[in-house]
C-alpha cells in the first residue's frame, strides 16, 4: 500500500528545493478563479509523515478567519504531542496490532483539540532539537522501537512506567505539553484560547466519503489504515459529496481534503494533478515520455471507477491537503485550488490545482464545517 506517501514523497521533494519555481505565466495550464476562500501562508512538514496535522490546522486556521477572529498561526506540533500518547495507548492495549506511526486523519486533530486545546506556533514550535525545520526520523524510530519492545516483552505483565518513559521521549524532541500560556497580553489555557480566542466548537465539523461497499446516507466506519481511531464518516453517493465540496468553496467553508497524491499525473513541481485518457501501466513508453504542453482530454470518472481504485490499492489515503478555492482553466474545466504543506519552492508557491477528473478518482474522505453542506442532504443524513 501506499500510505507512507505523505512523508516518503515527501522526502523526495525535499531535494527539489533549490530548483527555481516554473515562471506561471509559461504554464501549461491557465487558470481564472471563481471561488476563493481566505488562507494563511504555506508551512513546510519538512521531514514529517505529519501532513493531515498540517491540513488541518491549516483548515482551523481559515475557519479563525472566516469567523471574524483574524488570522493565527497555530500550532502543529501541539496537536501531534498531544496525539502520539493516544496512539500509543491504542497500539499497547490491542498487542501491537493496531497502527502506529506518524500518519492519521483530520478528525485526530479535532479530537485532540476538542480534549487538549491548541496554542499558537510562536508559544510551542516543536523544534527542541536545534535544527531549523521538522525532521521526525529519529523521534519516530525510537517510538516504534520502544513500543515493539513493550508489547514484544517477555516474562509478564508490563511495568505501570512505560507511559512515562514514551512521554519522557515526546518531551526531549517536542516539548513539554503546556498548562497555561501568554500570548498579547493575556493569559490562557489551550481550551480558552481555542474556545475564547478562535471560537472553534470541534463539535461543528464533519467527515464524509463516498464507496458502495457501505449504504450511502449512512455513517461507516471507513477501512483506512489511519483511521485508527475507527472514526465514523457519513457515506455519500460521489456527485453528492462534490456538491458538499463545491457548496462549501461557494459560500466562504473550505473543504479538509484526504487522498491519493502517488499518480504520475500529480505534479507538484509543475502545480497540476489531472487524469489522462489512458492509464499508466496502458501507455506505450514513448506515450510515458510524452511531456505535457497543453491541457489534456480528462478520463470520465464513474462511481465504480472510484470503488474499484479503492479496492485495488490504486486509490489510498497517503495524503492530506487543504482546498481553498475553485478555478476553471483556459477549456472551463473545474479545478480544485489546493494548499499542500511541502514549502513554496514550487510552481504557484505550493499550491497545487486538482481536476475534476483527478478529485473524482481519488479523494477518500473530506471534513467541512456542518453548515457548508447544502440542507438537503444534512436532513438525510440526520444532522
């Protein structure tokens, strides 16, 4: 499977930063805007599989906007302190079977934020460790190992202390989790300042996804690796869940996004993702070498096209962006502007554009605020 893609590629890319961005007025590709909602700047994970962290705090950070609060820059690394302990306790108890590892989904972030708070950037970085941008290599070894080595132990029931030593390891890289804070003034708790500065109720957000295994207009559970949690999702017909997408980018919400970014046609560096006509493994290799200098034909993409990408393995969720907009290109075709968090050193500053086509094929799951979904389906949903 895939779903190392958001810290693997990730590393990949990190070698392109000294690459000049492409010049966007000799793009492929033109682009005209018809919705936008309003963002704070790119961040960079760096060297962390800590995207859906990323995302989302991103997506809280344009909901602090959209409220009238201002614009915050908050912390990611708070919400994954806050995380690691959770996961850890889940991979414990369930023997070592459950999944552990950098990954998750957007609802982790609105579950810790719900029990924990948040705090802004400025009051916990993360960065405990000298260098000046996230690298969670050596902090993610040692926690794997640790935990392998205390569901692995032999002789017995495990000591009352192994939380204690995993939390001791989290403070050295991370920092200490924090009781209160000052920040302009004034002082807080992370609730307070989540409830009282930003006015984010986590209660107001919601997930959906769209697969046929499941009955639509019903929550499921969804079989995704980092749904480690078992978090339920209200299941969609897909030309459904567009128009929550679409309905949300039109009236000022913007859409929490998880998907599959490891097609050859997601090109970050150029800041286009499409789908051709043809499959990959279809293409002859003079067709592969093929570079593209204008917009393409799309492949149509069916319902069972998207159940069938998802039960082959094609279609995973290695990756999670922020969709801040909706764009047209120079055909009128509909495309998803989309805020990832790899840096700027890339066409568009990192933002990359996502067709219709390529939304269609490979988006797990999305996470809006619950007004943004049209009030049709909220009644059939039960919300």
């Amino acid at each position: 499977m895939k779903k190392f893609y958001c810290l693997t590629a990730l590393v990949l890319l990190v070698s392109f930063t000294s690459i000049p961005a492409q010049n966007i007025a000799d793009s492929i590709y033109t682009f005209t805007k018809d919705y936008e909602v309003k963002y704070t700047p790119i961040k960079n994970q760096a060297r962390t599989g800590t995207c859906w962290c990323f995302s989302t705090v991103s997506f809280l950070e344009s909901e602090a906007i959209r409220k009238g609060k201002g614009e915050f820059d908050l912390s990611e690394m708070y919400v994954v302190r806050n995380t690691y302990p959770k996961k850890a306790d889940n991979y414990v108890r369930k023997g070592g079977t459950a999944n552990f590892g950098e990954g998750g989904q957007a609802h982790d972030v609105i579950n810790q934020i719900k029990e924990y708070g948040i705090v802004p950037e400025e009051v916990y970085t993360g960065l405990n460790i000298d260098e000046p941008r996230h690298n969670h290599g050596e902090l993610s070894a040692i926690l794997d190992n640790m935990l392998k080595a205390i569901v692995g132990k032999k002789g017995g029931k495990l000591t009352p202390r192994w939380k204690e030593a995993f939390n001791s390891v989290l403070d050295v890289y991370l920092g200490k989790t924090l009781d209160q804070f000052d920040y302009k003034g004034k002082t807080y708790t992370p609730k307070s300042f989540l409830k009282d500065e930003l006015e984010i109720n986590p209660a107001d957000y919601v997930e959906l996804t769209s697969y046929t295994h499941h009955p639509f207009y019903n929550k499921i559970k969804l079989e995704i690796p980092d749904n480690w949690t078992d978090q339920e999702y209200y299941n969609l017909p897909f030309d459904k869940l567009v128009e929550v997408m679409d309905n949300a980018l039109e009236n000022d919400y913007s859409v929490e996004w998880d998907g599959d970014v490891s097609e050859k046609f997601f090109n970050q560096k150029k800041g286009f993702a499409v789908v051709p006509l043809k499959n990959w493994d279809d293409m002859s290799g003079a067709e592969r070498e093929e570079k593209i200098t204008k917009p393409i034909d799309e492949k149509i993409i069916t319902q069972e096209l998207r159940q069938k990408a998802f039960d082959n393995y094609s279609a995973t969720d290695d990756h999670l962006m922020h969709i801040v907009g909706l764009y047209h290109d120079q055909k009128g075709n509909k495309f998803y502007y989309t805020k990832n968090s790899w840096g700027t050193d890339f066409s568009y500053g990192g933002f990359i554009y996502m067709s219709q086509p390529y939304i269609s094929l490979n988006t797990i799951a999305i996470m809006v605020h619950k007004d943004a979904v049209p009030k049709d389906i909220r009644e059939k949903l039960g919300f």
